[in-house]
C-alpha cells in the first residue's frame, strides 16, 4: 500500500542501511588486508528490504560518504585513495550485491519466500568477491591463489552465514510489517 509518505519513508531507510553499513564497518575483525567486518549482512539486507535500485544506492551513498572523507570503511578508513587500495573492488562489489539482493525482494503484500532472496544474495555475494578478487590481485600483484587464500578463503564461511541471518532477518521484518511501502 503506497501512502503520501512513502517516498520520504523510502529515503529514510535508504539512509538507515546506508549508515548500518559504516556501522558494520566498524565492527571488524583485521586478519590481513581485507578485514572480517559485518557490512556483508547489511548490504545484503538493503538490497532485500529496499530492492535492487535503492539497495545499490545505499551503498552507493555508503561509498560516497567515504570517497569525501567521512571514516566511513572498515577501520575508519576514508578518500577516494582507498578505493584504489587491495579492498577498493570490495567496496564496488558490494553495490552489485546490493542490487542482485535486491531481486530476491517481494512485494510489501506477499509474503517472501526462503529460496528467492537466498539465490539472490548469494549471486550478489559472487559478485563482490568476484570484483575484489580481481582488484586484490590487480594492486598487490599476486596469482589468483594467492589472492583466493588471503581474499576469499578466510571470509567465505563467515559471509555465508551473514547471508543466511540476513535473509531471516528480512523475512521477519517482512512478516511482521516493518518495512517500508
């Protein structure tokens, strides 16, 4: 059901998500050059409570709030020069898991199913692993092996598991009507 207000309802849990992202940033676990951190469960959970254009833009929004300086990326962490850096392809990646998450979104009227916004999320987790892979290789000039053993080896299980608690997450708050309209 659309009301007056909920293209200003949109916005504000666009920047919500957007902000829960830095927060998750923060919350981090620095076991090499990219960090164990806990953004990977709030992308996610943009792109399935705002869908995929608004989900992106959150953190689109996250990643321009870095680039003009506010300490927005794990370990507090900011400008244009990190995303430059070994987990600057991350960070792209991330609006691509934003958006494919936000295929597995249903209509504020349908109750979501389990499967969609799982497929969804994990072709979005593809994506940023996909993306930084290519870009820790490309700056710290090392095989893909390598760039497996110390980009993905160590994060996999963890993000499987953030993807998992992000889809149940949405779905409660989906059931429970909590989301925007």
């Amino acid at each position: 059901m659309t009301t007056p207000l909920s293209g200003l309802h949109k916005q504000v849990w666009t920047a919500m998500l957007a902000a829960l992202i830095a927060v998750g940033a923060m919350v981090q676990l620095p076991i090499g050059p990219v960090p164990v951190t806990l953004q990977t469960l709030f992308i996610v959970l943009a792109g399935l409570i705002l869908g995929p254009v608004r989900g992106a833009s959150a953190m689109a929004l996250y990643i321009l709030a870095g680039i003009i300086g506010l300490p927005v990326f794990a370990g507090g962490k900011a400008g244009f020069a990190h995303m430059l850096g070994p987990t600057g392809g991350y960070l792209l990646g991330y609006v691509g898991t934003a958006l494919l998450a936000g295929f597995g979104s249903s209509e504020a009227d349908a109750p979501p199913g389990f499967i969609k916004p799982l497929l969804w999320s994990l072709a979005g987790l593809v994506c940023v692993f996909a993306v930084g892979l290519a870009q820790l290789m490309a700056v710290l000039d090392i095989s893909f092996e390598k760039a497996v053993a110390i980009g993905f080896a160590p994060f996999i299980i963890g993000d499987l598991i953030k993807v998992f608690a992000a889809v149940f997450a949405y779905r409660y708050l989906h059931s429970r009507r909590l989301l925007p309209s």
